[in-house]
C-alpha cells in the first residue's frame, strides 16, 4: 500500500475549523474547538502534528462520521499520529480532528499544529453547512470540567474537552460550523480573582490576542481577525460568571506595577452600584463591538449554568444596548443550573448539564435562525 504525503497548503479540499491567522503551513490550532475536516475515499490517514508546552499540553479529539471514537494528548515534538487503518477503501469518510484544550494564556509555549496528512487514498469536498455559530464564553464554553471525574480538582489539560461540550452539542444539532473564543476565569469586564486585564472583549478583534510571547506573535496570534472571510449567523455569549465571583474575590495586584483592582460588596453583601455600573458598560461595549465586526448575526447572552446573580446586571445592559443602537437582534436567555446531578469535574458544569444547555439553545436559535 503507497502512502502519499501532503502538506496542509496542498489540500484544496481540507476545511480548517475555527479562527486562524494567514500562516496555513504549518496550521496553528488556537482555540477550543479548532481544526480540520476533511471527506475521504482512503483505507489508511495520517497526520503529522507538533506540540510544545511548559505547562499545558494539547489534547485533541477525532471524530470519524459523526462518531467521537478517540481522545489522546500530543506529546512534544513533530510525530506522526494514525487517524484510522484498514477501513474500506471505497468508501468516503468524514474526518474531524479537534483541539480539546482552549488557547492557553498563562502558557506561552503552548502549541499545536499540523504540517502534513499522509494517505492512500483522496480527498473530496467538503459541503458548506447552513449556519455558522460563534460561541465567547469562559471556562464553561472551554468544556472545562466537562470530562473527569466529580473528584477531579486538578487545573490541567485533561479535564478540557470539547467533544462534551454544550457549543459543540448545539452546533451539531443546528448542522452548523461553529468557533469558539473563551478563556477560563475570564469575564466581561475583570476575571473571577478581579485582574481587569482578564477580559475577554478586550482582545476580541484579534486572531487570539490574548495569548503572550514571541513566537504566538509571529504566528499571527496578534493579528487583526478577519471577519469578512467568516461571518456568523448567530454569536452565543456565555459571559458574567467570573464577573459575579470576582465580587466574593480578595483584590487583584500587579506585582511589577503596584496596580490592584477590586470589584466590592457593600457592607449588607449587596454589590457595589458603581463596580455594577461599571460591568454593565463594559457589557455595552462589548454589544457594539459585536455588531461592529458581525453586521447581521443575531447576539444571545445565554447565561446561568454556575448560578445567575448577573443576569438583571446582563439584561439591564442589553436595554441599554438596545436603546443606544436601535438594534433588536440582541437578547438574553437563561441556562438552566448545574445541579449535584449533573456536575463535571471541578465543580464545573459536567456532561449532563452541557447537555441541558444545548437543548434550551437549540430550541431558541432554531425559533429564531429561520
């Protein structure tokens, strides 16, 4: 049996999954949810792919017709990994090969990419699908706890998944291609231990801005996003979580600056009005920049699977929103709580609650991308 290699430039018919800059040789894998598919009529594919870390190392998923079938970590350096072997020739597969693990910020050597496929057989088109769905979130768009046992506390790679994740679940149940832009700990306008720099608008119109070091830079991480190429039907907010815990959170300070920041509580426990206030321009904002790069998607703030203490703070945002723009594709919807039954690893929303999102989001985008 010849096998034949290409590089990832050769193949006029491999689809790339998620945002990505200019540079396709090799193809760097950013975001959760990011990388290829492609249809096959082949017995045997394989791809070559290489990983670095210092903390962090990637995992990926494979996924052969719909099936989820394999998830494995990438170990450092360039390595050839078999995809599938001694499958009937003759007829057409379809392959997804999927980042597991989010964009990494607190480790700038993290990577992934994929220089080559090697196969013995041929590729075909792949069919556009009828939607395309942009989902921002945080941890619980990441898919982090989403796999792993109840018990599980560790803050590493592992308990990432996407495959078990109610953006992936949504998007496959919408037939649509879906990106993912979120960051675990991240908010709307300051993380959950009140950093304000860990805001996930803030670095919004980028190919992945909020990833650090040199080499991220040179692979175009920094880059202006290009929006034309890729224009979503619907962008599905998860964002307010970390927000409302930063509240409950000691103040965050810049060791290098002298630089702290603090959301606070009145002495009765009540939040603060004007770290409120503050959030909800921060949320206005972000709805503008939305509009500003996706003209025609309908934007949903989908919000509560780790409790809703934000959500009037959400929805008096959107009003204001509306009010300034004059725009009536926006709205706010409630995820139902995770519950002890249905808690991943972590304490973060498991694989019964990612799929109790899904349904009320599929209900509601289908009512409204007619």
């Amino acid at each position: 049996m010849v096998l034949s290699t290409y590089q990832v430039k050769e193949i006029e018919a491999l689809k790339i999954l998620g945002r990505t800059a200019n540079k396709k040789q090799p193809l760097t894998l950013f975001w959760t949810g990011s990388g290829i598919e492609c249809h096959i009529r082949a017995a045997e594919l394989w791809i070559e792919v290489e990983a670095d870390y210092s903390a962090y190392e990637p995992w990926i998923s494979i996924v052969i017709n719909g099936t989820y079938v394999s998830r494995r970590m990438v170990e450092k350096g360039r390595s050839w990994i078999c995809i599938f072997r001694g499958m009937n020739p003759e007829v057409i597969k379809q392959v997804k090969i999927i980042k597991e693990v989010q964009a990494m910020s607190g480790d700038e050597d993290h990577l992934l990419q994929i220089h080559q496929l090697k196969t013995d057989g041929s590729f075909l088109p792949v069919e556009e699908q009828p939607y395309k769905l942009e989902f921002i979130g945080d941890s619980i768009t990441s898919g982090e706890g989403s796999i792993g046992a109840k018990i599980e506390e560790d803050w590493i790679s592992m308990w990432f998944s996407t495959e078990n994740n109610y953006a992936r679940m949504t998007a496959d149940a919408l037939s649509a291609e879906y990106r993912l832009i979120c960051q675990s700990g991240w908010g709307v306008y300051s993380s959950w231990d009140n950093n304000p720099h860990a805001a996930v608008p803030l670095y919004y119109e980028k190919v992945c801005g909020l990833l650090n070091g040199k080499r991220n830079e040179s692979l175009g991480a920094k880059a202006e996003n290009d929006f034309k190429a890729w224009q979503p039907n619907a962008i599905v907010v998860n964002l307010g979580t970390n927000d409302g815990g930063a509240f409950n959170s000691p103040a965050w300070k810049d060791e290098l600056t002298g630089e702290s920041f603090k959301q606070r509580l009145n002495e009765d426990g009540s939040f603060n009005k004007e770290d409120i206030e503050c959030f909800k321009e921060a949320a206005v904002t972000f709805l503008h920049k939305l509009r500003k790069y996706n003209k025609e998607a309908y934007i949903v703030w989908a919000y509560g699977m780790l409790g809703d203490v934000m959500a009037p703070f959400i929805k008096e945002a959107i009003a204001t929103y509306e009010k300034e723009s004059g725009d009536n594709k926006v709205s706010f919807i409630a995820l139902p709580d995770t519950t002890e039954q249905t808690v991943g690893a972590r304490q973060h929303p498991g694989e019964l609650s990612h799929k109790q999102a899904s349904k009320v989001l599929v209900s509601y985008l289908q009512s409204i991308l007619v």
